[in-house]
C-alpha cells in the first residue's frame, strides 16, 4: 500500500450520506417531544402545570445543539 492510499478517505455512497442528513429532520422534533414527555410526566407526579413547558424548552435547546454539532461535524 502507498503513503497516499492511507491520507485519502474513503467516499461514502450515496445512500450513506442520505442516511445522515435524513437525521437532520428528526433530531429536533424527537428532542421536542421527549423534553415534553418528560415534563408532561413530571407535572401528573408533582401536580404542577409548567414542567412540560421547561422541558420542551429544554428540548428545543437540546435539539438546536444537536444539530450545529452535526453540522459542524459534516463540514467540508
């Protein structure tokens, strides 16, 4: 094998790369509904009428950063 057979990446096919940016669209709705899950949860425990709204925050916060390290992670 030659030196530059080993620097050269291997080039994902087409269907790989759909694959991973297909999650793009589901990250941030999955993280919205388990942030309200939760707190939808937390509130039926505790008897209180505002965690599911924290949480789903919490979610929209935890689904954006989701996705800028994906981003991040997939530049060229």
């Amino acid at each position: 094998m030659q030196e530059d057979d080993l620097k050269k990446p291997k080039e994902k096919s087409i269907w790989v790369i759909a694959g991973e940016y297909s999650q793009v669209g589901m990250i941030l709705p999955a993280s919205v509904f388990v942030g309200y899950v939760i707190g939808y949860l937390l509130d039926k425990q505790f008897g209180t009428t505002y965690l599911y709204m924290v949480f789903m925050l919490l979610g929209i916060v935890a689904g954006f950063v989701s996705i800028f390290r994906f981003i991040k992670k997939h530049e060229d």
